[in-house]
C-alpha cells in the first residue's frame, strides 16, 4: 500500500508549524517532511514525531540564506566549507530524528564562475555529502526543480540528474523525482518512471499546473500511482502541495486512495 507523508512547509499551515504534526496524524499520515528542521530543536520535533506516531521521511540540508534568495550552495565554488558545515549539522538533525533521506538543494548557475566550474563543484559536494552520510546508512537526494518556479536553478531535468549520479558515483545517491516538476519540464511520466527506475528512492505529487491537491489537474495521480504499486515502489510519496482551502477540507483524495 502507498504510503504518504504531508510535506508540512506548505499543509496545515493554517496552525504554527510545531501543531502541524498532531494535524498530520489526526488525518492519516504516518509520515512527514519539510524544508527545513533547524529552527526547532532536535529534541522538540523527535518528541512531536513519538508523540504522534510519525517517521521523519526527508527533510533539506542547509541551504544558504534563504531569505535573501539562496536555494542551496552545493554549485558555488568558494562555499565549500559552509556546504560541509551544513552536511554536518543535517546528520545531526537525521540521527536525531531517524531520518534516513536528506535532500541537498544545489543553488542557481551564477555568471562570475563558468557552468563547468559549479558543476564540478556541485559533484565534488554531493560525493562529500553522500561519504559523510553513507556511514549512518542516510541516502541523499537531488531533485530537478522546474525553471518556471525557480528561474536559473542548477538542475531542472531528470536527463541531468541521470547524467549527475554518473560522475557522482556514489550508491547512496538518488533523485527525488517530484512528479510536478518532472511533468512541467519533460511530461511522459510513466515512461520517465520507468526509464529512472532504481534511481529514485522518493517520490512527490502535486496537481499541474497549480501544485495543488494530487486529484485535479492534468496528471492522474490515481492511475499513475497504481501503477507504481504495481511496478512495486516501495518508497514514500511527499505531498508537496498547496491547499486550494483548508488542508483537512481537500483531503478526500487521501481517503479515496486508501479505500
């Protein structure tokens, strides 16, 4: 049976971020993920998680500063040291918090270094990343983001992610194939699933084109997920989406998969 986890940056945030777990709960996920765990301590989300029956399923390594515009560092030659500093404090959180995924947010292409220069700087991170994780049995995760939600975004396609894993060469490695983002930039889903198969270990659903609720839109999450079953997927599926209402009010889709 699918599982899912309630990707708790963008639902029920109608409540402070550390009410949203008992919410999660309250409707059905066993699971959740986030962008960022580090303004709470270790100690307060690990006790949210037992309190409400929860696994933490992925969360993101530091990622610059984010309000300043930052959506990682791990293609910026000179921020090497920061991106360690980073990969250290995230296994702290995932040990913590039994955390078996992390996701390294890769930065945007910036025109002061060649695009050959933060590639070779984005791998060299990503095999530090993934050596440092390797040993507490933590994979690390890229994503492709679409270039309509975040222009000038290093990774965008699941054809460069593949490419990537090859010169990262590091069997923890794998792509979080956000099914939004992957419709957007390339579509044929099911054919792109199969061709990335194995190279995948955790899945995110939102609606296209407005990254809501999984049951409208363009992409039939129903079919496509039964397929996966079918295919025997064993991983997680992220909502990362944003609630056209109130969270619990579009969760019909949730109880209709699992009936």
């Amino acid at each position: 049976m699918a599982k899912f986890a309630a990707n708790l940056s963008v639902m029920f945030n109608e409540v402070p971020f550390t009410e949203r777990f008992e919410r999660a709960a309250k409707a059905g996920f066993k699971g959740v993920e986030y962008l960022f765990p580090y303004e709470e301590s270790q100690e307060e989300l690990s006790s949210l998680l037992k309190k409400n029956q929860l696994i933490q399923v992925l969360f993101n390594m530091p990622a610059g500063d984010w309000d300043s515009g930052d959506r990682g560092i791990a293609c910026f030659p000179g921020q090497e040291k920061a991106f360690a500093d980073g990969v250290h404090k995230a296994l702290e959180y995932a040990l913590a918090l039994g955390c078996k995924q992390v996701h390294v947010m890769a930065g945007k292409w910036d025109k002061q270094f060649t695009q050959e220069q933060q590639r070779e700087c984005y791998i060299t991170n990503l095999q530090y990343a993934a050596d440092v994780m390797y040993e507490h049995g933590i994979n690390v995760l890229i994503e492709p983001i679409n270039t309509r939600d975040m222009p000038g975004y290093f990774l965008t396609t699941q054809n460069q992610a593949e490419e990537l894993l090859k010169c990262i060469e590091r069997q923890n490695v794998f792509i979080q194939l956000d099914l939004y983002h992957c419709q957007i930039m390339e579509g044929d889903l099911l054919k792109t699933i199969e061709r990335l198969w194995g190279k995948f270990s955790h899945i995110q659903i939102a609606s296209v084109p407005g990254r809501n609720e999984p049951d409208r839109g363009e992409v039939n999450y129903f079919w496509l997920l039964r397929k996966l079953d079918e295919m025997g997927y064993q991983g997680w599926f992220g909502c990362e989406y944003y609630p056209e209402g109130s969270t619990e009010e579009g969760l019909g889709w949730l109880a209709r998969i699992q009936s």
